[in-house]
C-alpha cells in the first residue's frame, strides 16, 4: 500500500514546478474554474468578457532566460503556461520562450488542455531537449456535455486523448492532470488514459464552486460538482481508484485538494 504524502511545498502549481512562466494575459478556452481568471477579476486586471482575448506579454517574450536554481529533484524548474493555455494563435511566441528556457538548461514542464496541432509542433521544434521535458495534460472527463460546459472553448475528450498518443509515441514524458475531476467515477478515464502515461496520473477536486450568480440551465452543472467533491463522495472514489490494477494504481498521485480534505478530518490518504 503506498502513501499519498504532500510534499514540502504543497500548494497549487508549486507541487510540480519551482517557478512558473507565462507569455499572456487572459485565455480563450474561458474555463469557469479557473484560478487565474478569478485572481485577474478580482484584481481588475480583466473582466468576465475580456479574459477570453488572449493579450501577448511582450516582456516575457523578449526577454533572455537563465537556468535557475532548484535543489528538488521532484520539481520541474519551470510550469509552463500556468495561468493560460497554448493554443494556435499563439503557438508561435510559445515556441520562441520554450526554447529560450530550454537552451539555458532548465527542465520544463508543459501543462495544457492540449490540441494535437500544438503538440505536434511543439514536439517536432524541441525533440533534442526530450530529456528536460514533461507533458502534463489536463484531461478531467471523458463526458462530451460536462467538458463542453466546464471547458467550453477547450478541445474535446478524442482531441486530448489524441494530443497524449503524440506526445507518448514521440517518447516524450508524459502524464496527465484529472484536476478539476468532473465525474463521478473517474476511473474509466484513469484507465483509458493510463496506456499512454510514463510518469503520473494526478487526481484532484474543483476547489473554488460557485454559489452565487448561477442561472437555471448552469444549475445541475454546479450541483453536480458540489456532490462529487463533497467529502462523502471523495471518500468513495479514493477506495474505487484503490482497486485499480497495480500497475495504473502505482502512477496515481494524490492532489494538495485531496490531501488536506483527508487532513481536515484526521486521515492520511492512502491507495
């Protein structure tokens, strides 16, 4: 039996990656959980209807890269985007930043909600730097209508399923990100995606629920998410992932959500 533990930094972005990079203000695939959407409304620096329109960050984009210093070998140097996707329209300048990070030395940890147009240019420009790389896709459902709202302007279920099978058949490091978790029992989507991942299957909660504000027809959406993630329900797909063949079980790895739900109420996460 293995134990989930959190590790020294255990918060958001931080349990993958020393620092985070990002070449833009806003996304287009308009996700209604996204952290960073709410940082940048609540801070004014976008509103609900411009932070679909993706703004270039022409410093990050000029600028030169160093290799940092990281001391955690369970840590990538760099998360890259964190706070927005990578997507045609900008696939140029991310391009252009990846390999500014790449050539000083820094291992660089791809995160998306992937479009197989993107990751096969993105693995044909950096091949020679295979070894300092790690995709991480987010694929949270294999439900078309739940993707469809949560997601809205993101690729579907067959598109990221697609984009993993590139980057795995390339050889590159691959693993996958089921956080949000938008369904009830994800582990039909743990092991459709399980064949294609050489490193981890990271699973977590939505954190931030809305409550208020809501319409009639986004009702069952938000009610939906509210049972799944609730502490009851949580409980019951931790012992579903825990009869998991041993070979899928062994590459799945508890999110901070998770982890300090279980600490809340007194209990070590263990699969």
């Amino acid at each position: 039996m293995e134990k989930v533990e959190s590790r020294k930094i255990t918060s958001g972005t931080k349990e993958w990656a020393k620092k985070n990079c990002n070449i833009g203000f806003g996304c287009l695939h308009d996700c209604p959980y996204c952290y960073a959407k709410k940082i940048a409304i609540h801070y004014k620096r976008k509103t609900e209807e411009t932070w679909k329109v993706m703004e270039p960050n022409l410093k990050a984009i000029n600028k030169g890269y160093r290799k940092i210093k990281n001391d955690d070998p369970n840590l990538y140097d760099y998360m890259f985007p964190s706070s927005h996707d990578i997507l045609p329209e900008i696939l140029d300048n991310y391009l252009i930043v990846l390999k500014k990070l790449l050539k000083a030395g820094n291992s660089v940890l791809i995160v998306s909600k992937p479009w197989p147009y993107c990751i096969d240019k993105i693995t044909n420009a950096v091949r020679k730097y295979k070894s300092k790389i790690g995709f991480r896709f987010t694929i949270t459902s294999t439900n078309k209508g739940r993707l469809a709202f949560w997601q809205p302007n993101a690729p579907g279920y067959n598109d990221m399923m697609t984009s993993l099978i590139i980057a795995f058949v390339k050889g590159f490091t691959t693993s996958v990100s089921i956080e949000p978790n938008l369904d009830s029992d994800p582990t039909r989507l743990i092991l459709n995606v399980a064949p294609y991942v050489t490193e981890s299957i990271w699973f977590g909660k939505m954190n931030y629920i809305k409550a208020e504000g809501i319409t009639e027809e986004e009702k069952p959406y938000y009610l939906y998410q509210r049972k799944i993630s609730s502490w009851s329900h949580i409980q019951k797909i931790i012992e579903k992932i825990k009869l998991l063949p041993e070979d899928v079980k062994s590459k799945i790895r508890i999110k901070d959500s998770i982890v300090k739900m279980y600490k809340k109420h007194g209990i070590e996460v263990q699969i």
